[in-house]
C-alpha cells in the first residue's frame, strides 16, 4: 500500500529526474532496460507507491512479453509498455497542450506512439486488463485498452508529455496512477464514457415541504437519561463495583445461528493475529482470564520490559475488560503487587511532539495520587533510586569539595531538584526502583484507535520506550484493524510483546443483565437510586420501572426478534448495540405512554412490537428516514448508468452463499478479486461495484480481512458479517423497513417520486383519532408502488444481462421473495386491525408481525398459493 503523500512523492519524483538524467548523460544511449531499472521501475515504486508485490515484470502473453503489470488487491488493473529513454514521443504541435488526445485522431500519425499503444492493447486484450500506459520515463500516456461501450481506438489518451509538464500537473498525475488513487478507482472515473449522461434520480423525501423535520422525544427520555448514561453506555472505572461485578458479560463470545441456511456467524479471531501467535481470553467471574493468568506470572517472576497487546473488534469492550480488571477481579493483585497508571486517549494532545510528555506525566501523577503511603519520593526514597547518580558525584565532586552534614545535603538538593524535574526519566526510576519493594509496574494505555495511523505508530513506539526504560509491563488496547495497520508497518516485530484477544459478548446477556440491574435498583429508595446514579433528576419510579418490565418481558418473553435484531446489526460492537437500545429509551417514535396505559390496564407487560422497535431505531428522532441514521438503504442507487437498485442485495448474496464454507483467512471470506471479476463479468459495473462494497464495508455489512471499515486497500478478502446476512435475510423483506426505507430512495421515475411524497404526506396529515385501517392502507399503498417499480427494474435488468439463462447467487431474482413476505406481513396486518377495531386506536398495535414470526416464516402450500394471487393482484393496483 502507498504510504506516500503528493509532496513526498515529487521530491522523489525530481530526485529520480536528476539521478537519471546523470546516468543518461554518462552513458550516452540508454537501453529499454536501463529505462526500466533507472527510471521506470523507482517512479512506479518510489513516487506512485506499487509496492514489489503488487508488480509483475515480463509476464508471457500470446503477444509478447509485457513490462509490467500492476495489481490491487491481487487484481492485475493496470498494464505498463516502457520504451527506451532515447525513443522520444513527439506530438504533432497542435497537440502539445491538449491533455487528453483522441487515440484516432492526429495521434495516429505518430509511428512510434501508435505502434505503443496497439502493442500494449494486444497484452492488455490478452490478459483481460481493461486499462495500460506507455512510457519512455519522460512521457506517460495513460487509456483504457479493452472497452464494451466503443471500439478502443474511438476513446482517447490522457497525456503527460515531458518531465516539466509532470512537475507542473504532478497532483493530477499522481492522483491517476498512484497505487492509492487506482485502488480507489481513479481509471475507472476518469475513463468513464464521457457520452453517457448521469441517470437522472429523484427521492421522495425531496419532494416534502419540510423533508428534515424533528420529532420530540418521548416524554419519558430526561428521566431515563441517568440511567442510559450510568448503565446503557459502556461501564467505565466510575460505574459503582456492584454494577461492574453484575453487569459483565464473560461466559461466552457471541454466536448467531441461522438453521435454515446451516450456518453459524461467529466472532472469531482474524487469521493475522492467530499466525501471529495471539491467545483468546476467555475470562471468568472472578478473573481476567488468559491476559490476567500472563500478568500475575510476569509480575511473580519480576519480568519487565514486556509489551502486551489486548486485541478485539470495534465496541468488543476492551475498555470495560481493562476497568473490570483494574477495579474489581484483579483489585487486590494490583494492590499488593503492582504501581499501575491508566493513560486514556480519548482526549490525547493535539499535537504529537506533546504525546511523551502527556504519558509520562499521566504516570506521575497517577503514582504519586494512587501511592502516597509507599512514600516512593521522600528524600531517603530519592537518594536510592539515584544512588548510582550520587555515587559520581561523590566521587567526582563532593568528596573533593569535602562537603559534609548540611553541606552536602544542601548540594545535594540541588541536584535532586534537577533531576526530579525531568519526569520521563524521573518516573521510569520510580518504576524501576519499585521492585525493590517487591511491585512491579503496570502502564496500561487504552482507546488509541480514534487517532491517525501516525499517531498510534508513535504511541506504540513509546510504549515499547516506557516498557524498556522503566523495566516495567505495558498493556495497550488497540482494534484488530490498528494492529494489522501498525504489524505491516514493522512497528512491533523488533520488540518483546504478547498478543491477546478478547472476543465480543453476547448482547442477549449483557441486556439482560443490565435491565435486571435497573429493575432491582429501582426497588431501592429513590433518593438512594440517585445517590448511586449520580443525578440529581427526579424522576417517576414507578413508570421507569413498569418500562424497564415491559422492555425485559418484550426481549426475553415474548419477541427474541427484537435481540436478534440488534445482535445482528451490531455483530460484536457493543457499544453500538447499547447505542441502537438507547435510541429506542429516547426517541420520539417510541410511544411509552401507550405501553404503560395497556400494560396497566392488561395487568400484564405490554409487549413491544417489532415494527415500533425497529422504527425507533432507524428513524431517531427524524419524522421521516434518511440514511444518515444507522440503517441504510440497500436500495440506494448512483446515477451512474450502471448502477443499480440491487447491487448491494447481489453483492450480501454472493457473499452470504459463501458463509459456510471454510477458508485459511476464516469461514465465509471470499477473495476480493474473485468478487471484482465475476461482478465485472456479469454486469460490467466496477464503478458501481466498487462503490457499494466501500459503502458495505462503512456500514459494517461486510467484514474485512484487515478488518478496517474505512478503506478497501490491503484488503484481499470479504465476507457477509451477521449484519449483511440480517439484511438479506430478514430486514429487506420487513414491511417496516420497506415503509421507511422508500422515503429515500432514488427513483429514476419522477411521477412515482411525487406520488409517494403524497402518499407520505396524506398519512401526516391524517389526524391522531383518524381510523388505523385508512392510514395502513396508504402506507400498503406506497410500499406496493415502491415494489412494483423495484419489480420492474429487476426485470428489466434480468433481460439486460440475460440472467434467466444463468444460475448462481448472482443471477437469483429478489423481488418475488420481498413480495411474497410483505404480502404475508400486510395481510397478517390488516387482520390485527380488525381484530382490534373496537379498540381505541391510541392503544392498537399497528403491527406486531414479529411477534407471530413463526406464523409468517412457516405457511402452507395453500396459503404460498393465496399470497400468490394477492401479489398479482396488488401489482394490478
């Protein structure tokens, strides 16, 4: 991967200039193969950033033996012709200015291009590489050789002419050819058939008066506050003991089970930390497993100097491990044995040259606030631990001055107070000197992986410094991905460290046991309640609890849906997954006063639905869906004349198909450049593809090898992560989501955008006390319009690539199966409103379609039959 900025790689690319042109001019005619070595070969690695195993030289085609050819994510994307330094490319002189030159236009004429250019095109057509350069070092011409859309020889040439036309565009050519910007599909945009105009697109949202409009939040959510922010966030080192001793989760990593497809998605441990010898914890109720077992051997044994490395995914809890361990199961090790400082870098200095100073400091401060009783600076502590340091001046100074009694010790503190002042080397002596009172100490740094890849590489080295000069034992937290990122970097090969990981709970427990927390805490005295919250609210308790029941009744009793839900969608990221809970305590959309009026009146839990859920969770506080939430739109398109409204859903199923499957880098992964060929060859959509895999992998709907969620280089492998196989599986074919979902959607017919804006707003204006059935059946409405145009697209497309004669994930149809459930949902729906309709439309559960999943996901032939017919018949509608 590049690691090179723009500027670094022009002052490569001028020395590079004046190396060669020194060796030109003491050679006098240079071969094609000095050009190669001399030039060619530094520009592409030094300048460009193509890294050894990212390049290829003298590969047989059926046409000869091309240069190089250049790879991403082990994908030949790009193939290099270098001719000789002394073979010049001269222009015609009209030409010399014009960036882009049609390649049968006035270029024609000049031989030596021409004949470059069918040469490289012959490789290029032979291997299957849609795109080449041509250079003598000098000039670079840059086209797309293999072309579906016109013949080759219609497209043009983008041309660097000379060294001083690349000094004076360098931000431009480096931003066409650099390994990073090719990766990033810098080709494919900027030989995109300039003829095709963007597809026009139009979201119904756009078409609302007051498209970003608000909702209050419920009228309980200022008194469910201290307890979201105490008990539904991560338990830091200020949570109360009692709750961080209950409220752990630590009996098993998190698993999800889909029966029907015989798959199991699981957290395991990333291939690159197992090769690289790391060790999963598997902690226990009264110990930090694996990790605390090394540290109290190392401890025991006097070790120092040691780095150890807790790994785990995103919101894994690593920060609720490290607390649990300082606080509560290790509290009397520590106490006894070790002096130990937390360093937080949440809030880091903001300038790096700060960064040694800020940890040193930390650790001072921690020692002397947490160890006052050891005494560890008294003058007597002082003169031992700089005893070697006394000893030389002894020798050197004092004895000669023969100083004695006041004297001396008046000297002395000088000294003392100079070398007390510099507090890196001061608080690595207090470390070190620490052992002889039989402690050891224990630096622990957490929450690096929020800064830049630069930052946490020097965080890393001064740790490595901190373990060494203070002979001490450093623990830092860091993500998989900033391990792997700061591993391919060399940053931790030189030195002593041990790798462990821990795996992400399982969201059922820990909700569960954090509920039954606030149910047995609300059973205390309310101002003992806020006492150990911390809050001065005043809140009702007896509303807040019959809340919490109803939430515990729904997620364990009634609807395991819901869990599932937002186990799926978080796979492994706690802190995410107490997020999406959260939202649901706070947001408008979720109608509190209802649920507690029924459950009163009922005498028993009122039990939540999976639509009011959901729609709290994807909505927020918003009166309408935007994808800027945390549920996106698997629908969502680019006006690219490639794009479509199902790529996303083609891509989660190839991937989902291959979930079972074993392979060396883990379960389910699938090499990015198969995805990228059969994907081109299918659909010929790389700019699209490439677009929705980065928007995948954000989103967390597919997993890395790498396992970054920001960037698609280095990455080799792919899989659906429990997330994507949600979607596909479950939340695509919810009425619920379809309902929302549409809002934004971009549509390439106007009048249907325009006629669900109306639709959305006819439901708004519908007064509260209107009949529920009328305002379900425009919402049936909108969503069977919205199926129809994404049933038509589908057709439309399955003629297009002629996918009716092919088999295989990528060429299964969708919307049938979305139809068939939505039809099943909707009609389950409209029963539920009968049954209820002597009810008080404020008490009726609109849907509670999750609740009767069974009933859904398990019909008879008759009824499949029936939902056929009412397919048909809601399409004629």
């Amino acid at each position: 991967m590049s690691r090179l900025d723009p500027d670094t790689a022009l002052s490569a690319y001028e020395q590079i200039c004046k190396d060669f042109g020194r060796f030109c001019a003491g050679r006098g005619r240079v071969s094609e193969a000095d050009t190669r070595a001399k030039f060619v070969d530094r520009v592409l690695k030094e300048v460009l950033g193509w890294s050894e195993d990212a390049m290829r030289r003298e590969e047989p085609t059926s046409a000869g033996y091309l240069d190089y050819s250049l790879a991403t994510n082990g994908k030949r994307v790009l193939l290099v012709e270098a001719k000789a330094e002394g073979e010049a490319f001269e222009f015609p002189k009209r030409l010399e200015n014009r960036r882009r030159q049609k390649i049968n236009g006035a270029l024609r004429t000049v031989a030596d291009v021409k004949a470059a250019l069918e040469q490289v095109q012959r490789y290029c057509s032979d291997m299957g590489v849609r795109y080449a350069v041509v250079t003598n070092g000098y000039a670079w011409l840059v086209f797309r050789a293999v072309r579906d859309d016109m013949p080759w020889r219609d497209g043009t040439v983008l041309v660097f002419p000379s060294v001083g036309y690349i000094r004076s565009n360098f931000v431009e050519f480096w931003n066409v050819l650099s390994n990073d910007a090719v990766t990033l599909g810098s080709l494919v945009q900027t030989f995109a058939t300039a003829s095709t105009d963007p597809v026009p697109l139009y979201r119904p949202i756009d078409k609302l008066h007051n498209p970003d409009a608000q909702l209050l939040r419920n009228r309980l959510h200022h008194q469910l506050a201290p307890f979201v922010e105490t008990v539904f966030r991560d338990i830091g080192a200020s949570a109360h003991i009692d709750m961080m001793r209950r409220c752990y989760v630590y009996s098993r990593s998190l698993k999800i089970i889909d029966r029907d497809l015989r798959l199991v998605i699981q957290d395991t441990m990333p291939r690159f930390a197992k090769n690289d010898g790391a060790i999963e914890i598997k902690a226990g109720p009264n110990d930090a497993g694996e990790l605390g077992g090394a540290l109290a051997t190392d401890v025991a044994a006097h070790a120092g100097g040691v780095l150890f490395m807790l790994l785990g995914g995103i919101g894994s809890g690593k920060t609720t491990f490290l607390n649990r361990f300082l606080h509560v199961v290790g509290q009397g090790f520590l106490q006894e044995k070790c002096v130990w400082s937390y360093i937080n870098f949440l809030a880091p200095p903001s300038r790096q040259d700060e960064m040694e100073a800020f940890v040193y400091q930390t650790i001072l401060r921690d020692v002397r606030e947490r160890y006052k009783a050891l005494d560890l600076e008294s003058r007597d502590a002082l003169k031992q631990i700089y005893a070697d340091d006394i000893s030389a001046l002894d020798r050197a100074f004092f004895q000669a001055e023969g100083l004695t009694g006041t004297d001396y010790e008046k000297r002395l503190s000088r000294f003392l107070e100079k070398w007390v002042s510099n507090i890196p080397q001061h608080t690595s002596r207090i470390l070190t000197s620490v052992r002889s009172r039989d402690r050891t100490g224990l630096i622990i740094i957490d929450n690096v992986d929020q800064l830049s890849p630069d930052y946490q590489a020097k965080i890393f080295l001064l740790a490595q410094q901190v373990a060494r000069s203070a002979n001490c034992l450093v623990i830092v937290a860091l993500r998989e991905e900033s391990y792997y990122a700061a591993s391919t970097r060399k940053a931790f090969t030189a030195y002593n460290n041990r790798k462990f990981r821990i795996a992400s709970p399982s969201f059922r427990e820990l909700i569960s046991s954090r509920l039954r927390y606030c149910l047995e805490l609300l059973e205390l005295p309310h101002d003992e309640v806020k006492r150990r919250l911390g809050t001065s609210t005043t809140f009702d308790q007896d509303s807040v609890r019959d809340f919490f029941k109803i939430l515990l009744h729904s997620l364990f009793s009634k609807n395991r849906h819901i869990v599932t839900f937002i186990e799926a969608l978080s796979f492994g990221n706690m802190r995410e997954a107490l997020e999406m809970f959260s939202t649901f305590l706070y947001s408008g959309a979720t109608d509190v006063d209802k649920m507690l009026r029924i459950s009163r009146r009922e005498d028993e839990p009122y039990f939540v639905a999976f639509h009011e859920f959901a729609k709290s969770v994807i909505i927020n506080d918003r009166r309408y869906y935007r994808e800027a939430g945390k549920i996106i739109n698997v629908f969502d398109r680019s006006s690219d004349p490639k794009g479509s409204h199902f790529t996303v859903l083609r891509i989660l199923k190839y991937l989902v198909a291959h979930l079972s499957e074993t392979h060396p880098e883990g379960r389910g992964f699938v090499a990015l450049d198969e995805i990228m060929t059969v994907f081109i060859d299918a659909f010929d959509n790389e700019q699209d593809l490439t677009r929705q895999l980065r928007r995948l992998l954000a989103a967390q709907l597919i997993q890395a090898d790498t396992r970054s969620t920001d960037t698609l280089q280095n990455v080799a492998y792919l899989r659906a992560s429990s997330a994507g196989w949600y979607y596909l599986s479950t939340l695509v074919q919810s009425f619920v989501y379809l309902d929302l979902v549409l809002q934004d959607t971009p549509l390439t017919e106007e009048k249907l955008a325009v006629r669900i804006a109306q639709q959305i707003g006819e439901v708004d204006n519908l007064p509260d006390s209107h009949d529920a059935g009328a305002r379900l059946s425009v919402r049936f409405s909108r969503v069977e319009a919205f199926l129809d145009y994404l049933a038509r697209c589908e057709a439309r497309e399955r003629q297009e690539y002629d996918l009716d004669t092919k088999v295989g994930p990528l060429h299964t149809t969708f919307m049938d199966d979305i139809w068939h459930e939505y039809i099943r949902q909707r009609d389950w729906i409209r029963q539920r409103v009968t049954d209820f309709a002597t009810a008080d439309d404020a008490d009726l559960p609109v849907t509670s379609e999750s609740a009767k999943f069974e009933e859904i996901f398990s019909v008879s032939g008759d009824e499949q039959n029936d939902t056929g017919e009412a397919i048909t018949e809601a399409r004629e509608r």
